[in-house]
C-alpha cells in the first residue's frame, strides 16, 4: 500500500471512529452516572436520523439545522423518559443493583416500543436523501466525500464540547462527584433530582445528534439502532465505564481496527473484529484500555 493509501484509510477510519465515540458518549454518561445501562440508545438514535430525513425530505429544513434542534427534542424526550421510568424505578429500588437489573428490563422494552412505533410510522423500507455527495479533496490524492467530513467534524465538536462542559464547569464538577461518590456527593449537595433526568436528556440528545448526522452519508432503516448500541457498549469497554475521554479515544480506536481490519481481510467480519475487541478488553483489560484506574 501507498502513503497515501494508508492515510486514506487511517482517515476513514477516524471518521467512523468520530461517530462511534458520540453514541459512545451518550451511552457512557447516562452508565456512568446513574447506572442505566440503556440498550435503547441506538432506538433514540434511528428516531434523530428519521426526524431529520422527514424534515428534509417533506419539510425542506437544511440537515444542518436539524443537528441542534435533534439535540433539543431527543434531550427533551430522555427528560420525560427518565422522569416516568428510571426516576420511578430508582425510588422503589432497594439498591443499585437492584435497580440496574430493573433499568436493563426497562431499556429492552424501550428498544422494542420505539423500533415498532418507528417501524409504523415509517415503514421498513430504507430511507436517505443526497446531501454533500460530492468528494472533497485534499494533497496526495486523498479524497472524502463532504457530507462524511461534516459527520466527522460535529461528531468531534459535540465529543470534545461534552468533555469539556463536564471538566470546566460546575456543572461538570457535580456529573463527576457523582459518578465518583453518588453517596458524598448528595451529602455536599448535588441535587440528583434535577441532575440525572437532564443527563439522560444529554445522553439521548447526543444519540439524536449521531442519527442526524448519519442520515446525511448512509441510508437509514428502523432498525439500524441496534448495531450502534452494541458498538457504544464496546466503546465504552474499551475506553473504560464512565471515563468520557476514554470513550473518545475507544471510539476512534475502534473505527480504525474496524477500517484497517476490514481492509486487510473480509468486510463482512466487520462485526467479528469488534466483538473480538470486545471479548479481548473485557478478559484481559476490564477497566478499559484508556482509563487509568
């Protein structure tokens, strides 16, 4: 392979890798903090990715302006999720572990609920509209096509954006005093009642973002949720349960293994290569490659 092959493909890589970190986020954020470990994730995903189609395709709204105003509804509908499921559940719960096994119940049925309400409203059928399809060139010869950039450079903003919120500000002080020490930190004072409903919000926000995002390049169907849940969980495997900058880097580091994998073997053992990463982190590195605890 040529320089410029190589640098092709390592780019490719990075930009899956940049989406794979957003669902990753979101996912960690709300396993982190609260313990819900949301296999509906991806559902909520599908639901910013039809939205936006929808709203191009009937409406005629430029897909960019439906990256913050997906942010805004699906941060809306995980606050009301939350408040009529998890919150209740956390209240009646004897304990965390408790309370995870019956937030994990709840998330299966979530995944379900939303994938058929998707698939009624919608239909079966694959979805997609042409948005900057056209390539965009760069030195050496190495070229992308503009809509994959865009998905890749807000990816990257709303990552790096997250990451920064939750270690500049008060607020972020709180979200990690939390997922530090849930115990010390309501005894300082963080109020739980506001703070996890609006962290779940976040959480299905970012995911709304990643379908908005991925609706632009690739064609979308109701159940393409599922397969970006099971990569957010490896994710946040690699990178470690609750580090968000670790989840980052695990969803960079996953796009490339899967980029230069599926180049030098089979493309269809994508899903193989990650399970294999998958099953290889949890056995002999489980806090996560890039977490250092």
């Amino acid at each position: 392979m040529t320089f410029t092959a190589w640098l092709e493909l390592l780019a490719s890589g990075l930009i899956t890798g940049a989406v794979y970190a957003l669902v990753g986020l979101g996912l960690n954020l709300q396993y982190g903090l609260m313990r819900i470990l949301n296999i509906a994730h991806g559902e909520f995903l599908m639901l910013g990715a039809f939205i936006t189609w929808m709203a191009h395709s009937q409406l005629g709204l430029h897909p960019l302006l439906m990256v913050p105003l997906s942010f805004g509804l699906l941060m809306a509908v995980g606050m009301v999720v939350h408040r009529l499921t998890f919150r209740r559940l956390a209240r009646t719960s004897p304990d965390v572990d408790v309370f995870e096994a019956r937030g994990l119940m709840v998330a299966f049925g979530l995944m379900f609920l939303v994938q058929n309400l998707a698939q009624s409203v919608w239909g079966a059928d694959l979805r997609g509209y042409d948005y900057l399809t056209e390539p965009v060139k760069f030195g050496g010869g190495v070229q992308f096509a503009g809509n994959k950039l865009l998905l890749a450079f807000f990816s990257l903003a709303f990552a790096v954006a997250l990451i920064v919120v939750l270690q500049r500000t008060l607020l972020g002080k709180g979200v990690r005093a939390l997922m530090q020490s849930p115990t010390g930190a309501q005894l300082v004072g963080i109020d739980t009642q506001r703070l996890h409903p609006l962290m779940f919000g976040v959480g299905l926000g970012l995911s709304g973002v990643a379908g908005c995002l991925l609706s632009m390049a690739y064609t979308i169907t109701p159940s393409m949720g599922e397969p970006y849940t099971v990569t957010a969980l490896i994710v946040i495997t690699l990178g470690g349960f609750g580090s968000m900058g670790g989840a980052l880097a695990g969803g960079l580091a996953l796009g490339v293994i899967e980029a230069v994998g599926m180049h030098f073997t089979n493309p269809s053992l994508k899903s193989l290569l990650s399970y294999a990463v998958f099953i290889g982190v949890l056995l002999w590195k489980p806090n996560g490659l890039f977490n250092k605890r």
